[in-house]
C-alpha cells in the first residue's frame, strides 16, 4: 500500500496517526484530509507538514464529489477514518451537524471509496477502508463492580468476564451497541455502514471501537486539557454531577501505535476493542491532575482543589465505559505502554510547556488565520 488518505489529521487523534505514519513509513504518500472545524489545528503537526511524503488537503468528508476527487487524483489504497464531530455535550446542543459529518460523511466516503477501487483491475486487492470509532457505541456499564471494588478499578484480572448480577462487565468486541447520546448514535450508524459496504460490496474494511484517549494536542473543550488550562489560570473545574462517572483512559500514541498494528496487520470485516485496562472516576482523574498541574507549578498540595465545582449532571450522562482489549492483545500482540501516572505526567507537561498552542485556540487566533487562508476556496 503506497498512499493513504488519513481524514481528520488535523485533530487530537488523527495528528497523531498522521505524524506516526509519515515518520515511520517514509515510502507511503499521507495525504491528510481535513475540512479545519473548529477542532482541526493544523499547528498540530507543525513538525512534520514540510515532508515530502506528505500533503495536506481541507475538504468535507461529506462532500461526495470533493471525495470522489481526492481518492481518484491521490489514488488512494488505503484509508484511515477519523475526521468526525467528536465532542458529546456539542451533540446534545447540535445533533444534525453530528449526523451531517458522522453518518453522511462516512457514508460519502465509503462510495467514494467503493466507485474508485471498483474501476481499477485490481479492485479491492490490497485496499483497506478503516474506520476509527468509540467505545461509546455500546452504551453504558453498571457502575458497582462485582468484586466491591471501588473506582479505579483493578481489572485486569477479571477483564471480559460476565456477571450474572451485574450484567456485562466491559465492552467486549459481542457487546450489543446500545448508544444514547446523539454523538454515539451518529457514531454508531457511521459503524454500521462500514460493515454494511463490506457485507454487500465486499470493501475490505475494518472498524476499531476505543474508550478516552488523553495526551498532547486535544482540544480544550474535553476533561483533562480544559483542567490544566483552568487550574493554570485559577478558573473553576466543572464536574458533572458528583464526578461519579468512570472512563477508562489511553494514552493518545498507544491508540496510534494501535492503529498502525491494526492497518496493516488486523483481519479484514474485523472489529477490534482498543483500551487500557485504566478506569477512572472523573471526581478521582480530576485529583490526580489537580495534583500534578499544583506539584509542577510550585504550589503547595491542595492549593487547587478549591476549584472544584460540582455543576448539573450532563443530561442521559452513561455511568461507566469499560473496554476489553484482550482481543487485540492476544491477536496483534499490542499492549498499552505507558502506565497512566507516567502518561498523566508527561501530559501535563505538555500543555504547561505549550502554553503558546493553547492561548492560540483559547484566543480563537487559529481560526481566524485558516479563514482568512482559505478566504474564497
Ligand atoms: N477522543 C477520544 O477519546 C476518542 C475515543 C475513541 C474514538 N474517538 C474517535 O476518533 C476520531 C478522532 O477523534 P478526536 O478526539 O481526534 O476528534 P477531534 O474533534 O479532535 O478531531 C476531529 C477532526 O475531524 C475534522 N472534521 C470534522 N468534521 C469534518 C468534516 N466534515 N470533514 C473533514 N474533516 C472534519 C476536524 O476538523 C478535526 O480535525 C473520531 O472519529 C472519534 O469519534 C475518539
């Protein structure tokens, strides 16, 4: 496979995937399709947009014709899928803009995919359509665990079991979808056309569903940049409810390096779980980084937590995600690499050390500068 359309390269996840790609396979044209919402950031990838095996493009995945260009000029062999609305409360506020992207541009981008690989001899010989989703499509787990073991839980262990009282205790790849909020929907109907263009055209395609991701360049509307920022300029830390609810947390360059293992070695019409073994309630996650951002700033334990501000809950909020990643374990090999202290750690300095990246999008300077770019195109 010579050249692959990354879409939503620009964003959290996909800056990673593309930076990962074009600097591991120096052979591979990456082509980054991005329409520059107001998540896409191409300061993202700064260190690498000068390569020569890679290009970038601003286009709407759910612009059929602009779809349909891109593959054919590009000729494209394989395609990572990630440019999506992500952020659930933005969901609750604008369910259509998530079903125009999610459902209609996956879909646009699918037979633009099908009609180009169909016309080729070939065909779909060496293609791959890979679609990125969430953890999210399966709905929500009970909070208690079996075991009486408060969050974050220890599970390792007992991962992938099924509890007759309690029901299911992760996310396996069986898992029922059962979404509830308009962002897993539109997730979830984007997953079941993927499969349904493998099922009735045969595409060659593969869906991987994976719990939070955390780590350098997210875009602060989400938990852990947001508080840095907030606790950094003494503003208050809004927490759902009780901050009772769990995640379960991965380190943004595992999910990458989980794609790249996926890509090129994962089974075709495939669905693999990706997640850390890490869960998390927000209350607990929020005092771990009140303590790291305190501790690298110079400011005596607990100086922050005053910031805390319990605010009403998020309407249908699911109570806990949990995913069993055994699967991908097991078949790929892949495992997390980072332990969640060391990720958290290297995190925060991050956005500490990058105080310039985040003024820039809290300013709104980023998307003035791509309008003014792409004034007129
Ligand atoms: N962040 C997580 O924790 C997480 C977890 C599991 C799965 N995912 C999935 O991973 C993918 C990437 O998530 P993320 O957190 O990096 O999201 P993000 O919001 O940071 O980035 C999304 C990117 O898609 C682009 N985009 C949006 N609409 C577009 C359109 N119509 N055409 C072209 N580009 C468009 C945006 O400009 C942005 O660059 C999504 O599909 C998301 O559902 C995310």
């Amino acid at each position: 496979m010579r050249n692959i359309l990354i879409t939503g390269g620009a964003g959290f996840i996909g800056s990673h995937v593309v930076r990962l790609f074009v600097n591991k396979y120096p052979d591979y044209h990456i082509v980054n399709l991005d329409k520059l919402t107001y998540a896409g950031n191409l300061a993202n990838l700064k260190d690498i947009e000068t390569r020569p095996n890679y290009t970038f493009v601003r286009a709407d995945i759910a612009d059929l014709d602009e779809m349909r260009r891109v593959i054919r000029e590009y000729e494209i062999d394989g395609i990572i899928h990630l440019a999506a609305e992500s952020h659930v409360d933005r969901s609750i506020k604008d369910p259509f803009t998530f079903a125009r992207t999610n459902v209609m541009g996956t879909l646009a981008l699918l037979q633009a995919a099908k009609e180009y690989w169909e016309s080729l001899p070939e065909r779909y010989e060496g293609k791959r359509f890979y679609h990125i989703s969430t953890d999210e499509v399966y709905g929500a787990l009970e909070l208690t665990h079996p075991e009486g073991v408060d969050a974050p839980f220890s599970t390792k262990a007992s991962s992938g079991q099924k509890h007759e009282a309690y029901g299911e205790l992760f996310f396996t790849e069986e898992t029922k979808y059962n979404p509830h909020s308009p962002y897993s929907a539109s997730k979830a109907s984007s997953d079941h056309f993927v499969r349904a263009y493998h099922d009735t055209y045969g595409m060659p395609t593969i869906v991987t569903n994976c719990s939070n991701n955390y780590g350098p360049y997210q875009f602060p509307e989400k938990l852990i940049p947001l508080f840095i920022n907030n606790i950094r300029h003494r503003k208050p830390l809004p927490v759902y409810g009780k901050g009772e609810n769990v995640r379960d947390w991965l380190y943004v360059e595992d999910h990458a390096r989980a794609i790249d293992t996926i890509f090129h070695e994962g089974r075709v019409a495939d669905t693999y779980n990706i997640g850390g073994f890490n869960e998390w309630k927000n209350i607990d996650i929020i005092r771990v980084i009140i303590r790291t951002v305190d501790r690298l700033l110079g400011n005596p334990e607990g100086y922050s937590d005053e910031l805390i501000t319990f605010v009403t809950d998020r309407l249908g909020h699911d109570m806990r995600y949990a995913i069993d990643s055994r699967k991908l374990q097991r078949e790929l090999g892949w495992e997390p690499s980072l332990q969640f202290e060391e990720g958290i750690e290297k995190t925060v300095r991050w956005y500490l050390d990058n105080q310039e990246w985040m003024d820039n999008i809290t300013s709104g300077d980023y998307e003035r500068y791509y309008e003014e770019m792409y004034k007129g195109r």
